[in-house]
C-alpha cells in the first residue's frame, strides 16, 4: 500500500478484517517487519487516539517513531505557492515536505479542512502535497474530508458487535457549538457503503454531505425515523458541508438540541449501540446516560484505532 486516503485502497474489506483480527490476537505478529525503520507522524491539529494509536502501532511493527507537531515547535509553514513571504512564516512546505521525507520511511499527516475555500479542502490539497513531495508512502490522520483509521476502526467495532448478518446503522448528525469537518462522516459513509450493512444518513436539512461518500446511501430527515430499528447510532457532529448552497461551506446552520441523541431516540432503535469517535461533548451530541450505558461501544472503538493503524501500516511495510 502506497497511501491510505479511503476505502477503497484496503482492497477486499473482508480481508481487512480477516487482517485486523488476525492482529487483534497478537499485535506483535510482524514485530520484525519494522525494524530499522522509521514512522514520522505529522500534526497540523490537535490528536489524542490518533497520536497515541498510531504511535503504538508504528511500535507493535517494531518501528521507530517520530511526532513532529507543527504549530508547536516547528517553523510556521506557508501552504500557497506564489506568496511573497514576508509575513510570520518562515518556511514553505515545498521544502518543508521533502524535508522531512528525509528522515523516515513512512508518513502520516493529520491536517484538518481549513473552511477557508471549499475546493483546496475536497480536493485534499495539503495531503496530497505530502504524497507528491515526500518521496515516501503517505497515510491520513485526518485530512481535509477523510478520517479512514478512524472508519477502517469503527467496521472492526461493527464487525465484533453485530448480532444481525447485515444489521442497520444509522449515521447521525448531531449538534455541536463549533464549526467541525466532514473528514468523519465522509469516511464513515464512505466504508459503510462498501460493508454489509444496511446503511441510513439522517441530518438536518443543508447538511447534505458530498455526493461522493454518500452514493447510494439512504437520506432521512426525520431523525427518529431513521432510528426506527437501528442496531447501531453512529452520532457526530459536522459543518455545512456547502453542497446545497456553496456559500454556506463550513458554517455552522443548526445548533438543534432536538437532534441530541438522547434515551427517548434510543427508545426506538432495536437497541442499539452508540458509537463516536471521540472528543465526544457529553449533552450536546449524546447525553451521559446514552454514552454510559452499556450499548455504549466509545471505549473498545477507540481501542480498536490501534488495530486499524497496526493493519495500514503492516501493509505499507510490506510494500517498501
Ligand atoms: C475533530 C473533527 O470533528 O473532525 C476530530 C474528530 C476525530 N473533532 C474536533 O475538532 C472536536
Ligand atoms: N477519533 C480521533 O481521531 O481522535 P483524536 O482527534 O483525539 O485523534
């Protein structure tokens, strides 16, 4: 594997997840693969699962890693080319990027949508500068409109759970006071659509997210509609995705606590589990008592972000 970006380079899910689980049972089955090479783990934003999952991942291989947080530490960078550069940065990424390409066999970069301008964001500008420029293989955690570790760890949770062949899971907006990326649900619609499941988006009205992770996904915009049933409520919050009216990209269009998913949606489902990604904010998104239950799958998904990123990354070793 080249670069993890989406779904669709994992290849055949099954065996993904033959692979997860494979590793899942000894996580330092291919220790030797790693050795005398280098991880290098770019923040542009902030991280808790993903810096430590990654980190231990990169380990379980026998890998050495290097974090290198950007707006910490690191030169203020410049993304446009073009730019007189006689502001507070002080390096540009053309440099910047093979640079650090120097220094390791593999990258991973975590660099959020920026709101600023809605095609340098869907078309993964700063990521694929990273994949051109380095030299070396290239993963996402969390690009612009993507966040596969995170999907690729929610199937394995999906996958360890489900008591139906082909269960129903719902995917949910729900409200949140900042403005905050499609990288989640994107990916998340994305797998969904490519798992066995019976797959339904629900969201309030101009959040539609973009045509090219919902496919043919079902849309219902009457929430408890959409929970009717469900075995599994995936919840997150996220900012107009600008595919309705352009001009609205990235602004927050409802803050409708209705949406929050609380004990009365849950009524409904065929009880369900809840899953998040996390940070999750705990009476916006979903109330205590739904994340405290014990349908409540945050911890073990969580969990198994380490398992996804020990997959990825077996397989871009084998691949040098
Ligand atoms: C980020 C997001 O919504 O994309 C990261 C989630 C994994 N969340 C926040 O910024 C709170
Ligand atoms: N879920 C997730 O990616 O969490 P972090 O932002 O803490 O890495």
């Amino acid at each position: 594997m080249r670069t993890y970006t989406n779904v669709f380079d994992l290849g055949d899910l099954n065996a993904a997840l033959a692979e997860a689980f494979e590793i899942k049972q000894d996580r330092y089955k291919y220790e030797a693969l790693g050795k005398h090479k280098t991880c290098l783990l770019i923040f542009f934003n902030n991280s808790l699962r993903t810096r430590l999952s990654t980190q231990k991942a990169a380990r379980n291989l026998g890998m050495d890693v290097i974090v290198l947080d950007v707006n910490q530490g690191a030169w203020k960078l410049e993304t446009e080319r073009g730019v007189i550069m006689d502001g507070d940065k002080s390096e540009h990424l053309l440099e910047a990027i093979p640079v650090m390409g120097s220094y390791c066999d593999i990258i991973g970069v975590r660099s959020f949508a920026r709101f600023e301008n809605r095609e340098d964001d869907y078309t993964e500008k700063i990521l694929n500068q990273f994949i051109q420029y380095s030299g070396r293989p290239v993963f996402s955690m969390e690009a612009a409109t993507g966040h596969p570790l995170q999907a690729f760890a929610d199937l394995i949770t999906i996958e360890e759970y489900k008591k139906k062949e082909r269960p129903k899971v719902v995917l949910t907006w729900a409200p949140h006071p900042r403005a905050l990326p499609q990288a989640v649900p994107n990916s998340f619609a994305d797998f969904m659509n490519e798992a066995n499941v019976d797959f339904v988006i629900t969201h309030p009205e101009g959040y539609e997210l973009d045509p090219k992770f919902v496919r043919d996904a079902k849309v219902e915009y009457n929430q408890m509609k959409a929970f009717e049933g469900a075995d599994f409520i995936y919840a997150k919050n996220w900012a107009c995705p600008g595919v309705i009216c352009p001009e609205d990209y990235g602004k927050v269009l409802s803050k409708d606590m209705g949406w929050t998913v609380d004990e009365a949606h849950m009524a409904v489902t065929d009880n369900a589990f809840f899953m998040h990604c996390l940070p999750v904010r705990r009476n916006m998104i979903v109330t205590d008592g739904v994340i405290e239950a014990p349908t409540s799958l945050v911890i073990p998904e969580a969990a198994n972000r380490e398992i996804s990123a020990t997959v990825v990354l077996k397989r871009m070793l084998q691949a040098l």
